[in-house]
C-alpha cells in the first residue's frame, strides 16, 4: 500500500491542483492518504471504475469526507446526489423525465438572447472582470429564470452553493467559513424550493409535478429542487470562467473557435476536461473490494479524482494540451454512471451559447491582470479574472 501525506484541502494545493494530481497518478493506481484515512485515485481507469460500481463505491454515506453513517451531515442528504439504489433510482428518473432534452431546447433561444445581450455589454466596456461579470453573471440570469426563482434574493444561490461544495471537505477554514458566510442563504434557498415559491411554468414547478405523480411528500419534492440550487449554479460559473481563462492563456485555440463558433459545443468539453469544475467526489465502500490492485475494507472512504483522471496520460494523448479539436467526450468532468451529472445537457447548453456569442463577436480576448484563485474544498475556479477584449 502506497501512502501520501499530502493534503488535497490545503490552499496550495487548491490554488494549483496539477503538481498533486501527477504525484497521485504517479504513485499508484489507488493510494491511502494518511492525513484523512481515505484511500484515493487519480488515474482514469480507477475513476471511472469506481464511479460505474455504485453497489460497491456508494453514495449514500455522503460523497464528501463525512461518513453519514458516523457523523449527522450539515443538511438533509440530497435525494439524488448522497443516494443509492433504490431511492436514488426513482428520484433520478423523476429528475430526468423533465430534463427531456425536448425541454432542455426550449431554453436555447433565451440562453442565447441573453448571451447576445451580455457580450454586447461587455464588449461596449471593453475591460472587465470575467468572473463576476460574465461567469457569475449569464448563469446568475438564465438558470434561476429557467427554475423559476423570484428576481430577489438570487445573491444567496452563490453563498449556498459555496457551502454545499466546501462542505464536501474537511471542516478546514474554507468549509468553516463558508457555513458562517452561508447561514442566510440557508433559510432563503429552504423558502425557495417550496412550491408556492416557484414561478408555475419553470423547471421547478415541473419538479413539483412530477415528484408528486411519483408519490414524493411535499417535503421531498422541496428537496429534489434543492438540488437544482446547490448544483446548477456554481458548477456552470466557473466551469465558465475556467473557459475564459483557457482561451486567453491559449490565443491559438481562441483564433480556432473564433474561425469555428459552431465548434463552441466542442471547446466547452475540452474547457470542462482540462480545468474541471468538480475536482473531486467521493464514494464509500460497501464491501471488501479490490481496486487497482489495493485491498480496501468495508466502509472506507475513497477520494476520486475526477480532474487528474481527466488529464491522465494513460487515457489521454497531450493531456496537458488545451486543445479545441480533440475528443474530449468520455472525460469524467460530469461523473459516470448513473449518477453522471442530470443537468450536463444544461450546462452544455449554457456553455455552448454563450461561448459561440463570444467567438462570433470578440476578436482580441486578452488577460489585463493575473487570475487569483477562489479556493474551495471541490470546486476548481477563479475569483477574478481581469481581461480585455475587442
Ligand atoms: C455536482 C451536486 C452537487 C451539489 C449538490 C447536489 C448535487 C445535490 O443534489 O444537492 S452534483
């Protein structure tokens, strides 16, 4: 058994994640980490392994560092994301028989009326900070409009999904931090999952429907929107930002989406395998199993990397290549399995609108200071990202 010492929550290493994920492919297909007494995997095959074998890597003990069958979470358990079968099953079909990508294509035009409005904006400013105002802002818009959510209070979707994802962690200062900076947010995201809270005819009100056809309570159905709010948000934010980093620090794949817009599908693929959003799950073993050749016990936790599997050169060629043109598809950046991520068309959608708007009207996208870090427990991303374009 190979053992590392290394800390995966330690603000240098979330700063700048890449030193670790090579030193964790390097040192083993499944290694243990000392500090946590968590095993772990960064190489593809592992990942990928572990994410289909859901009976034997499971969720229902949380998918972050907390063991729910040991410790009380910080919220109620997501009925998706921190479930297994049976129950996942049946709420997970529930989701899905509303995000029909029938209905994901009734969003298209507004996404992309909306990204026509932002670019226009930003290009008349010519400098701005490509975080707040314009990853932040586009997902800000159309997905609580799409949801359903009233016009106020919005600025509380950031501070809970800041929670949600530190608190996949240790209780380290990110995750302490966030919980204090997040005690609002918690009781307006509560308020705004009930049904009487959501617009009639957006996503969440057919949540409702649909929950209650299925035989949910009330408070389950409120539950399954929560859903919507903790993982719809943050996720396409920096996934976002991360693209806007990605181009301006490779002006050659800019030039080739410029000449290509119709390839921004393509590109926020690649975006999302190179500079994953979600760096890390975890999974809890139900049995003794082997995995990569290393024997774990029943009911240990296992951290998978989901980010350094996608930049493994045992599965990908220049894994460290930013590179438009590949086949990114088969990356584990959206999960695998069937708890692959339920909104990934979604997202798509957004990613894909909004970059093509980009390509079609800024030629110059160019860094006008250095990118700083947000660091967060799961979440690889920025805080600010000063650009110019023209
Ligand atoms: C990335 C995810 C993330 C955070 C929360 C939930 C899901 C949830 O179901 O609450 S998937």
């Amino acid at each position: 058994m190979i053992t590392l010492n290394d800390d995966p929550f330690a603000d240098d290493v979330l700063a700048d994640p890449l030193p670790l994920h090579r030193r964790l492919r390097d040192a083993g297909p499944v290694v243990y980490l000392d500090r946590y007494r968590v095993w772990a995997s960064g190489r593809a095959e592992e990942v990928a392994h572990a994410l289909n074998e859901p009976e034997t890597f499971c969720s229902s003990a949380g998918v972050g560092l907390t063991d729910f069958r040991k410790e009380t979470p910080w919220r109620p358990p997501s009925l998706l994301l921190e479930a297994d079968a049976p129950e996942h099953t049946r709420a997970r079909h529930t989701v899905t028989s509303v995000l029909t990508p029938k209905v994901v294509k009734t969003y298209r035009d507004t996404f992309a009326a909306e990204a026509e409005k932002l670019v226009a904006e930003l290009l008349a400013r010519g400098e701005f900070d490509a975080v707040p105002d314009f990853a932040e802002a586009f997902p800000l818009k159309v997905f609580p409009d799409a949801v359903g959510l009233p016009a106020e209070g919005r600025e509380h979707l950031l501070p809970y999904g800041s929670m949600v994802f530190n608190g996949f962690g240790p209780r380290n200062h990110l995750f302490t931090d966030a919980m204090e900076r997040g005690a609002r947010a918690r009781e307006w995201i509560a308020e705004h999952c009930r049904a009487e809270n959501l617009a009639p005819d957006g996503l969440g009100a057919r949540i409702h429907e649909a929950a209650a056809e299925a035989g949910f309570t009330p408070d389950e159905r409120a539950l399954l929107v929560r859903s919507f709010l903790s993982a719809g948000v943050d996720t396409t934010v920096h996934a976002l930002g991360n693209a806007v980093q990605c181009f301006a620090e490779h002006p050659d794949q800019w030039a080739a989406l410029r000449e290509k817009p119709e390839r921004s599908r393509a590109a926020f693929e690649e975006v999302v395998r190179f500079s994953s959003p979600v760096q890390t799950f975890f999974r809890t073993t139900t049995r003794d199993v082997e995995l990569g050749g290393e024997r774990l016990p029943a009911g240990e936790k296992v951290l998978l990397f989901l980010a350094a599997a996608n930049r493994d050169p045992r599965r990908w060629a220049d894994p460290d290549t930013f590179d438009i043109g590949r086949r990114a598809a088969g990356h584990v950046g959206f999960g695998s399995g069937v708890h692959a991520c339920v909104g990934q068309m979604f997202a798509r959608l957004e990613g894909e609108v909004l970059l093509a708007e980009l390509a079609r009207r800024v030629t110059t996208l160019e860094l006008a200071g250095p990118p700083r870090p947000q660091l967060s427990n799961t979440l690889r991303g920025l805080a600010s990202l000063p650009v110019r374009v023209r």
